[in-house]
C-alpha cells in the first residue's frame, strides 16, 4: 500500500504519551504508533459516528412527527388544554 503524508496536530502531552509508549513497546516511534491506533479503531469510530447519527435522526423524526400532530389540528380539545396546562405551570416555575 502506498503511504501518503498526513499533517497532524496534538496536545504535547499526547504526543509525548505516543513516544513514550512507543519506547515501551519497541516501536520506531511515537508516529507507528499513533497511526497502529488509528488502523485498530476507525472502524470502531465509524460505527460509533453512525449509531450518533441514527440515534439523532429517530429523534428529529419523532419530534416532527408530534409537531406535526399539534399543527394539523389532530389533536384533541382534552390534549391540547393538557398541553396548555403545562406550559403554564413551566412559566410559574421559573
């Protein structure tokens, strides 16, 4: 594979964590080893950012869909006087 150049910058103390681990672990240095970690963990990185993302996604869909549900007028008298209610009682409490 052929290899390409990447600029990265660090918090000092990462960097000297890296070399130190490198030194520990007989790596040549502190960059073999930063880039061993990133080849170990981007697919677990990848995987995380999309379950974020569906997680997010669920949760605008469901609040367009209960937006949606009051705008249309779907809603009935007893629900929106619920509604009303509450937010009242949320203004009295701040």
């Amino acid at each position: 594979m052929a290899k390409k150049q990447m600029m990265l910058y660090a918090d000092e103390q990462l960097m000297e964590r890296l070399n130190t681990l490198a030194v520990k672990f007989g790596r040549k240095s502190g960059n073999f080893v930063a880039v061993e970690i990133l080849e170990q963990y981007a697919d677990f990185w990848e995987d995380a950012e999309a379950g974020k993302q569906a997680i997010v996604e669920q949760q605008r869909a469901g609040m367009y869909q209960t937006t949606g549900f009051y705008a249309r007028g779907k809603a009935s008298r007893g629900e929106i006087e619920k509604v009303k209610k509450d937010a009242q009682s949320r203004k009295k409490n701040r």
